[in-house]
C-alpha cells in the first residue's frame, strides 16, 4: 500500500488580518489624524492670538496641515491591503503558463503510428 504524503500544516503566521482587525486600525488612525488638525487648529488661534514672532511662518504651516490632513485621513481610511489571489489561481495560471500537458511525452520518445485504409 502506497502511502499519501502527509498534508502541509497551515502556518498562522501567513493568515491575514480579519476585517474587524483592519477596520479597527483604520479607525484609529484616522481618529488620531483628526486630533491632529484639532491640535494645528488650536495651535493656529494660540499663536494668533498672542501675536507671537514669525506668524507669518507659523500660521501658514498650521493652515497647510488643517488642509491636508483630512484629505490624508479619508484615503488612508479607505485603504485596505490588496485582496489577496487565491490559493488555486496560482495553480491553474502556472498550469496555463507551460503549453505541454502535464503527463504528455516527448515525440521523439513516442512515436506516432499511422494506420492507412487503403492497402
């Protein structure tokens, strides 16, 4: 009797990440980068109202970041990590890839035989 060969464990090391797991970390920061523009918005009002040196340099940065900074939130928001192929595809396009069957054999090892109806 012909033994199988024994199945290859799954590693949990190469599992994604569920897609509460990588809600989660996107809501995070994106609330992190909200309180961000909170922070260069209150900054911002500080330095305009304490007349501090350089606000010309000051309050333009703080401006810059309470532009960006919810454009930046929204896309890394929605971004996920690509979909990954699944496990089979890779299989049949590795099988399509090589144009000779898997069992066929060479035509010089094989020859062909030719069987004519007419004598």
């Amino acid at each position: 009797m012909k033994q199988r060969p024994a199945p290859q464990p799954i590693l949990i090391t190469d599992a994604s990440r569920s897609q509460d797991d990588q809600l989660t970390s996107r809501q995070k920061r994106y609330v992190l980068m909200m309180g961000i523009r909170v922070a260069c918005l209150v900054v911002g009002a500080i330095l305009v109202g304490a007349k501090v040196p350089l606000l010309w340099l000051w309050l333009p940065l703080c401006i810059l970041g309470m532009v960006l900074i919810p454009w930046l939130a929204v896309l890394l928001a929605n971004d996920r990590p690509p979909k990954e192929q699944h496990r089979l595809a890779g299989k049949f396009q590795s099988r399509q890839r090589d144009d000779t069957p898997p069992m066929a054999l060479p035509t010089e090892e094989h020859p062909h035989k030719v069987i004519d109806a007419e004598p």
